[in-house]
C-alpha cells in the first residue's frame, strides 16, 4: 500500500527543537530507523516540518549587514534542502537498493483570501526582548510574547495545490521513496497567467500532508511525533489515550492548537474526504502504527467492540 508519513518537528529534533547539525543528523538517523521498517513493506512518501529551521534561516538573514532579509518563501526552500538533505542521506544508508530522493516542492495558496491571516504560526528561535525590539524597528515582522521571549508570527494559510504533484506521483510509480512537501510547501500564488510568486506565510506541514495523501490516493496517513497517542480530555484527571475512533467520535475534543490539533483536523479531514485511514503517534511505533496495533487510530467506519476489545483499544 502507499503511506504518506509526516514527521512533526518534534518527533525529528525532540521536545528541546536543539537546531545545530549534529541534532538534525541523530534526529534523522532515530527518525530513518522507525521509517525504514515501513518502507521495505510499502511505497512510502515523507513529509516534515520545518517551522524551526526557516525561522532559523530568516533571522540569520535579517541579521545580515549585507544583504536584505531573505523573505519565507526562499527561507522555505532553504529549509526543505536541509531537512530533505539529512533525512534522505540517511534513508540511502539505511535502504542501500532503493532510490531516494528529496524533491523541493511548492504549494499554492490564495493570499487574497479571507482566511488567510486566520491561522498563524510561531517560527525560530526565541528572542530575547532587545533583540525582538531591534527586529520590530528594522523589519515588518509580528513577534509574539512567548514565555520570557518572543517569536515571529506569521501567517499560516490553507493549501490549495501542490505544484509538482505530477512529478511526484511519476517518482512514486517508478519506487522511488520521495522525501517532498517539507514544511508544508513552499508557499506560492498562481497569477492569471499561471506564473507563480512566492508568499509570505509558513502552511501548516500536517494540512498539506492531508492534501497531498488524498491527491496521491493514499491507503494511509501516518502522523508521527513525541506522543504515543492523542490524548482524550488532555489536561484533566480523565484524560487518556485513543485507540481505534472515527472522525465522529473526535468531534468536539478540544486540543491543543500548535501541536496536536492541527494533527487531528487534518487526519479527520483525510479519513472524511478519501474513506482511508489515519493514525497518529510515536515515532519508534511508526511500523505498529502502519500495522493498526498502535497510536491513535482514525478510520471512517463504526468499530465493534469485540474487535476492539480484542486489539486492546480504547475510543475516545
């Protein structure tokens, strides 16, 4: 079957986003493993995110003396190289007879829409308040209070089209393991004319994974992150883990909106949208998860419960 695995920047670089090269080099390696077992059963196709890193890159740019400020969707593209470029190397180490490959890959959104400043998203490292007041006096950007320090906040929109969808299915039929999409795209605007310009904005990584599993036709959608499972009334002495739910069973949840919400949306969607399956989960379950032995496990059907009960799961 052909799984689409998203990576959250988390489940790559760990609780403490640590961004020096050697993280992201062991963060690939640990990530790799987990993949790897999936991919010698199935075709797969990986998505990450990237958040991290393309803050990283637009702040090293913006304190450049030498150059202006590198604006999001270069620092996008940037950011796919890199991430794209430790995740493949380690894939080749680990799966010697398959060929991998990292694909930069531009998403369309609509920046004149509505809803386009509605969802944000915090990206790079966080400031110290000088450094975050020299930034608001020389740039544009929105920093927002986090902690004892502030972040840029940029806009996340809904995307709409993946640029080279074609290119990926043809990489996909050939077996070839596509690394694509990191970060959730680079975001771009399509003209009249069908010439596309780069966007302001940073697109949700676990939204376009949705989109590009249901254009490809995927049998599955496999989130991995730090959690072992999504979590039911999070926060309070009830809370627990999820087995096997629908996308019904998880309406009205509340969740956390900068970490495992947009996850839950967008598996939901997914399931709703193609009747396929969604789990998500942790990232050494990743062969568990694809096997639905693991994690939270979202499909678009009623479950009875002696099949649940015999696979030892729980429904929120």
């Amino acid at each position: 079957m052909l799984v689409v695995i998203a990576i959250g920047g988390k489940g790559l670089l760990g609780p403490e986003q640590d961004l020096e090269a050697a993280s992201h080099r062991a963060g690939a390696e640990m990530v790799v493993e987990a993949i790897a077992e999936v991919a010698r059963h199935h075709s797969v196709v990986v998505t990450h995110g990237s958040a991290p890193q393309v803050g990283l890159l637009a702040y090293q740019s913006a304190l450049s003396r030498h150059v202006r400020g590198y604006p999001l969707d270069i620092a996008e593209a940037e950011a796919q190289g890199l991430v794209g470029y430790v995740l493949q190397q380690a894939m080749q180490n680990e799966l010697r007879d398959r060929q991998v490959v990292t694909l930069l890959t531009q998403v369309q959104v609509d920046p004149d829409s509505a809803e386009f400043h509605r969802h944000r998203k915090l990206v790079g490292p966080r400031l110290a308040p000088v450094d975050a007041e020299r930034l608001r006096l020389d740039t544009d950007w929105e920093l927002e209070p986090v902690g004892a320090g502030f972040r840029r906040s940029v806009p996340s929109p809904e995307p709409l089209a993946i640029v080279e969808l074609q290119t990926i299915r043809q990489l996909v039929a050939a077996g070839t393991l596509v690394l694509c999409a990191g970060g959730g795209g680079i975001p771009v605007r399509c003209d009249a004319d069908g010439a596309l310009h780069g966007v302001e904005a940073v697109i949700d990584k676990d939204r376009s994974a949705a989109l590009l599993a249901a254009l490809l036709d995927a049998d599955l959608l496999l989130y991995l992150t730090d959690v072992p499972a999504v979590m039911s009334d999070f926060g309070s002495a009830f809370a627990r883990p999820t087995g096997w739910v629908s996308p019904a069973d998880l309406r009205g949840q509340h969740f956390d909106e900068a970490t495992i919400g947009p996850k839950v949306e967008s598996a939901c969607r997914f399931v709703r949208q193609t009747g396929k399956r969604a789990a998500i989960g942790a990232v050494a379950d990743a062969a568990a998860l694809c096997a639905g032995e693991a994690g939270t496990q979202i499909a678009a059907y009623d479950f009875d419960a002696a099949v649940l009960g015999a696979r030892g799961s729980s429904v929120a």
